[in-house]
C-alpha cells in the first residue's frame, strides 16, 4: 500500500465513532423511542435510519435519523401524522420543521460534534407494500413516496461507503452544503461499474472530476421511486461551491504523488492541531468558506 493510500486509510479510522459516542447515539435513541412509545403506543414501527444504518457516519459531522411509522390502517392524513408527532415532541424537546423531518436540537450529550440533532421522520404504510408516503413541509408536493429499506440496502450494498465517508469528510472540512444522501447518491452513480472501488485514491479522484465536471447537471433519482429527483433540491449557489472545490482538489491531486498535497486537501495539519490543542481553527484549506 502506497503511502498516499496509507493516509486516506488513517482519516477513514479516526472517522470511527468512540465507543462512548456510539453509546450516547443509542442512549438518545432509545430516549426518543420510549418517548414516543409513551406517547403512540406500539403502533408506530420507530427504529435507526440515515448515515447510521448506511455504514457512512463520520465522527465529525454525524446526526442520528428516527423513523416513526405508522400502520397503514391510520385515518388521519400525513399532514395530521405529522402535526401530532411534533406537537408530542414539543412537549418536551426544542423542534426545527425540517421538509420531512422534526428536527430534535437540544439533546446533550458527551463528544457531539457541533450541530448535533436527532430527526424524527414521521410517515404511513402504503397497504400491502413496504413503502411509505411522508409528509412534505415545503415545495410542490405535499408527499412522497419512498422506502427506507431500498434505501439503506442501496448504499450499504454498493461497495461504496469508505469512499463515502472519505467523501464526506472532504465536503465537512471545506463546509460545501450537500445533502447526505444526495452525496451518497452521486458517489455511487459516479463509481457505477468500476472495478476498483477498493483504491481510495483513485476513487476520490474519479468523484472530484465528476464534482467539476458533472455535479451541477446531475440528475439523482431515488432508488425507492423514480418518480423523486433528488437532485432537484441542490440550489444553484451550492452547485457553484462544489464545483469550485471539486476543481480545485482535482487540479492539485491528478498526478500528483506528494503527501503534502492530499493533506492540504483533507486540511490534516489544521485537524491535527485542532485536535491537539483543543483550538478549532478556521479552514484555510478552504478558500471558499
């Protein structure tokens, strides 16, 4: 294993989550389970989803996904699901509408990185399937259609999550705003028949000239219903940042055999100092923060 190689490896480990932040995740987790569980009774089915469930989390950006979903015998319109979840919720947590979400932002916790939440996504079984129709907050439609299972065996199966996740750390360091599992969605659509996955190096590579290259035309469907394009919610501006970003990393890693140019890249001496020292500096890696 080459020595750049070597390197992408190491931030992929100290991405692991501590064995104490893993059991916060679950004391959270369990705490809004049983809440809710007070609340709804055993109708809902309430368990993990997101990154955690993906295998993608990274230790310095992470949040935890809740599903709360309800039998498809439920009456009540998604509208009215919803606006019952979160006005439990409310009464004991400070809630943020997310477009499908509840977002929980006041759970403390030991080592969380800043801006931890938990989201409560709530929805109803569509009869004799495994999927679900969620309420949405804001745009065109008023629901969705999707599956979280499709979801979760999409990515977790792709022979992507340790791009993934070098992939996210990159976007975490230099701030760019993408949505997990549009991220998610690109890597795997750009890494679509390759044959060497496993090779960091020349994996990330291949995403950041598609991060210059294709980010900003890119069509991403949800694998659970081809009827969501994804991508749609990705702004202008942010195409604009990522593009940048990708550009840059590509320039400076195509060919490039230097050490010090992936660690100028990945912002590693900065980490290394931040974590050194407590000190959290700016990100001088990033010149477009």
């Amino acid at each position: 294993m080459n020595t750049i190689e070597k390197l992408l490896q190491k931030i992929l480990l100290s991405q692991d989550l501590t064995p104490e932040q893993e059991r916060t995740l679950q004391s959270h987790k369990t705490e809004v389970t049983n809440f809710l569980r007070s609340e709804f009774g055993n109708d809902p089915v309430i368990k993990y989803a997101g990154s955690h469930e993906k295998g993608t989390m990274i230790r310095e950006n992470y949040d935890l996904d809740i599903v709360c979903y309800f039998p498809n015998t439920d009456t009540r319109s998604l509208k009215e699901i919803r606006e019952d979840v979160s006005s439990h919720l409310k009464s004991k947590y400070l809630i943020e509408e997310k477009a499908s979400a509840e977002r929980i932002s006041d759970l403390k916790g030991v080592s969380v990185p800043s801006g931890y939440h938990i989201d409560v996504v709530p929805g109803r079984f569509i009869e004799g399937t495994n999927d679900v129709f969620l309420h949405v907050a804001h745009g065109e439609k008023e629901r969705i259609q999707t599956n979280l299972k499709t979801h979760i065996n999409h990515i977790a199966n792709s022979g992507c999550v340790p791009i993934i996740r070098l992939v996210k750390v990159w976007t975490n360091r230099n701030r760019l705003n993408i949505k997990t599992f549009i991220l998610e969605l690109f890597v795997v659509e750009i890494l679509n028949g390759s044959q060497n996955k496993s090779n960091l190096r020349e994996s990330f590579l291949k995403v950041m000239e598609a991060m210059k290259d294709k980010f900003g035309n890119v069509q991403l469907v949800d694998p659970a219903n081809t009827n969501n394009i994804v991508s749609q919610s990705i702004n202008s501006s942010d195409k604009i940042m990522v593009n940048s970003a990708g550009e840059k990393a590509f320039n400076l890693l195509n060919g490039s055999e230097k050490i010090s140019d992936w660690e100028n890249i990945f912002g590693e001496a900065q980490t290394s100092l931040s974590s050194s020292s407590g000190f959290t500096p700016q990100a001088p890696w990033c010149e477009l923060c």
